[in-house]
C-alpha cells in the first residue's frame, strides 16, 4: 500500500483523474462501518486495512469485474459502497 | 461598480478593524456609509474582479460560490460561520465583536442575492455568541424589527466549523460532518451557502468600494487583505490578531506582532497546515511561494515555534488534539488518527521506527475519511517529519537539539 495516497473528496469520492474510463468503486466512509464483505467479494479491487476497513483502488473496475462490483455494492449491509463513473 | 455612499473615502489602511473602530450600528454606518444595493450578477462579477477567495481556510474563490447558490433552484441557506473551531484562531471572534456590523452587511447582501430563505450567523458558544447576538439584536432595532439574522451557536470543537458539520447541526442533527455536499443538500436538506464571516465583512466592503480598489493591496493571485491570528506555542500570552495585505511575509507579521521574527519555525494555517523554517519565513507568503514548501495561507494561523521549544513535542501534543477532536465517524481516521497520535510520541522519545510508522499512518488516513479531517492531521505529520528532520535524528540519537540552546 503507498504512502503517498492521492487525495479524495467527502465520502471518498475521487478527485483526481482515473486512469482509464468507467465505473470505479466509491466508499461512503460515514456509513462504512468495516464489515469486510466487500474485500471478499471484490478482492481485486478492495482490501481492508489493520482495523477491517477498505483499501480501495481508484482504478475502474472494467468489464471483467464489473457483475462483482455490483454484487459488492448490492450487498455491503451499510449501503455504504457504490460505482460511480 | 463603486456603490459608496457620497461623501464616504475608502479605507486606505486597516479595512477592517480600522483603529478606534466601535462595534455600533451608528460608527459603522459613519465610517463605511450605508449597505449598496447591487443586483445579485453585480455581486458575483465584483467577486469575480477582485478575485476574493474565501477566509475560512479552503481560501475557495467566492464568486463561485455565489454563482452555485445563484442558480439553484429553491430556498437556499445563507450561513455566516464564525464556529471558530481553531484552537490558534481568534480572527472571527475579533471580527464579530470589532466589527460586526460588517459581517451583517455581507450577511445581508449575500442574502439579498441568492434569495435566501434562511439566514443564520453560526457563532461558538461563549463570547463570540454573545457578540454575534448583540450585534443582531442591535441591526434588528434597526431595520425596525427585520432581523436579518438569526443566531446559533456552535460548540467548541475543532470540527464545529466544517461545512457540513454546520449544515447538519442546523437542520436539527449532531455537529458532525455529513456526505452530501452542502451546497446541493445541506441544511435539511436544502442547497446551503457557507461563508466564514471574515469572507462576508470582505463582501461588504467590495460592494461599497469596488473589486480595484479591494485588489489594489496584496498578492496579485488572491488579492486584499486578510486578518492574521498570530501566537507562539508554549506562551501563556493571548492569541494576538492582526490585519495584513494578503502576502506579507510571516516575519513582518511576527514582528508587527511584537514577536520574535525568526523564530525555529512558524506553523502557517491552522493545525491542518505546514511548518515553515528559514526563507520561507522571511520571504513573501503568497499562495505562488507558499505553493513551493507545500503550504497554504489557510485561515490566517501563525504559530511560531520559538528557540527552546521542541518542535517534536509540540507537534505530537497537536497531532494527539486532533486525534481527540475525530467526529467518531469513520473507522480510518477513529482508529488510525490516535495510532498516528501514538506513534509521534514514540518520535519525540526517540524510539526506533518511529518515522517510518508515522509516515505510513499518515498515508494510511489521507482521503479515508468522509471529511477532511484525517487528510489535514496526516498533511501536519508529514510537515513536521520534513521541517524537523534533523530533530527526529538528534530524537532518535538521545538528545533533543532544541532543548540544548536554552
């Protein structure tokens, strides 16, 4: 994991520019409450850290992953994941 | 667009604490003549001229902001915010209790301009509330009972002034940060327009006297003057506030000050901010210079670092307040800011891996949180590792380089 994490907005919307085109997996931090589903069913894209939070890459998820994503963001129980373009 | 009244000179020094200044309805309308009336684009475009960005410490440009609440459709919020949750700030008490009046005005046009539905001045409890409700009371005898505002306060937190942390305490819920960006869903959910009143005292002046005469002092970039809140960690004296031409060097600002100009180091800001050490100090503080060490003026904090103190120890005590004041939302920054916390203690003792754990806790936070909080904590870490380098070795070596000069 870097230590140089780029600088996202409220809600962990990100700012800066992706490094491709489409969707990318967004986390609400407010209502994210670390239960981890969405590390085990999108560990492509999230990994949690020392305390069960997600790490979420900014990278889109592309056509390969994107039925997990939504499986990911249709089951987080906080409502907390979405994709957002 | 010069709007002033006949008869009324713009202020060529101070603008706003003017010397002798009282905070009444009377000596206020005397020194700066009656409120204009522009139309709501006359507003906007003089923003825009004058290039004023806003004083509450994301230093945004205004016109902006007005533009936004502008064109929205529906009631918009009008918040003037003088929460103040800065220990080392005392700008927007001083503003409110010198010149209040002029915080109204800007109250007032804004108001004016987006059609609000709702205007509130959100002061911290205490005696900036109590400033902020004399002054109200007082424009309200005035206006022959049209109150331009009402008056809330905010609790003294260091998060109290976060934008939607004050939409959501308005609207009824706790002062706490919230997702949605305030200017489409803020105050129950309305479009809400958040402006510190040191933005809002500029706004009454620019209305009056015209974006060439606000621009004629200061950096080119963001224009004006601004107010300064200048203290020196470890001193028991009061935080002392000034008003400068933006860019004034932080030397000539310590030294208007009565302080020590070269000092170990100044904290420009606010706790979210930079340490700055050597030419950085002594030389011009516009946004282009500062942008070079990482640094932002913020809402005009200075805090020197005076020769004795060590800068490891007051930077821990400040990273473990700001680990304190997390809004218990979100699990980064509730669990990662107090590890941060510790392990910056562990830097000021001198124990091994002490950096490296600092700068991955700071990585680890930045931009994890639903608000800015843990980004601006992980921001003030990594300053301080690069300021004071030398003294996390000498740390790391047993001894404290500060400490010996005394």
């Amino acid at each position: 994991m870097t230590g140089a994490a780029p600088s996202t907005g409220p809600g962990g919307r990100v700012t800066g520019a992706a490094a491709s085109t489409g969707p990318a997996v967004v986390v609400d931090r407010i209502r994210c409450d670390g239960r981890g589903l969405c590390a085990e069913l999108l560990p492509e894209r999230v990994h949690l850290d020392e305390w069960g939070y997600p790490i979420v890459e900014r990278e889109p998820v592309g056509p390969e992953l994107e039925a997990a994503a939504r499986a990911a963001v249709a089951q987080c129980p906080r409502l907390a994941l979405s994709l957002r373009a | 667009m010069t709007l002033a009244a006949p008869g009324v000179s713009a202020p060529a020094g101070p603008r706003l604490l003017p010397p002798g200044g009282g905070p009444s309805y009377a000596e206020h309308v005397a020194r700066y003549g009656e409120l204009p009336h522009p139309a709501p684009h006359q507003l906007v475009a003089a923003a825009y001229e004058a290039r004023l960005t806003g004083r509450g410490g994301a230093g945004f440009p205004v016109w902006r902001k007005l533009e936004t609440a502008l064109t929205t459709v529906g009631g918009v919020v009008v918040v003037g915010n003088a929460a103040e949750g800065e220990p080392a700030s005392a700008k927007d008490r001083t503003l409110l209790t010198g010149s209040p009046q002029l915080v109204l005005d800007g109250l007032a046009l804004v108001a004016a301009a987006v059609r609000a539905t709702r205007v509130v001045l959100y002061a911290r409890e205490g005696a900036t509330y109590d400033a902020a409700q004399r002054a109200v009371a007082e424009r309200a005898v005035r206006d022959g009972g049209r109150g331009v505002a009402g008056v809330a306060p905010a609790p003294r937190r260091f998060l109290a002034g976060e934008e939607s942390a004050v939409a959501n305490h308005l609207g009824g819920g706790p002062s706490l940060p919230r997702t949605p960006p305030v200017w489409s869903r803020g105050v129950r959910g309305r479009p809400t327009l958040v402006l510190n009143v040191e933005t809002l005292a500029h706004l009454a002046l620019l209305a009056r006297f015209g974006p060439d005469w606000f621009a004629g002092v200061g950096d080119p970039e963001a224009p004006g003057s601004m107010l300064l809140s200048v203290s020196v960690a470890d001193d028991a004296r009061p935080v002392r506030v000034l008003e400068a031409p933006t860019g004034t060097p932080y030397a000539q600002v310590l030294e208007a000050a009565g302080r020590d100009p070269a000092p170990q180091a100044v904290l420009v800001g606010g706790y979210h901010g930079t340490w700055l050490t050597g030419p950085a100090v002594s030389g011009p503080a516009t946004r282009a210079a500062l942008r070079r060490y990482g640094a932002t003026p913020g809402a005009g904090v200075v805090m020197a670092l005076p020769r004795g103190a060590c800068p490891l120890a007051v930077s821990a005590r400040i990273v473990a307040y700001l680990a304190a004041e997390n809004a218990g939302q979100c699990g980064p920054c509730v669990n990662g800011l107090p590890a941060l916390a510790e392990q910056m203690g562990r830097l000021v003792r001198g124990l091994p891996g002490a950096e490296q754990h600092v700068a991955r806790y700071a990585g680890l936070v930045d931009g994890r949180g639903g608000c800015h909080h843990p980004d601006g904590t992980a921001g003030f870490a990594r300053s301080t590792l690069r300021s004071f380098a030398a003294d996390v070795a000498a740390h790391r070596a047993g001894t404290c380089t500060a400490r010996a000069v005394r």
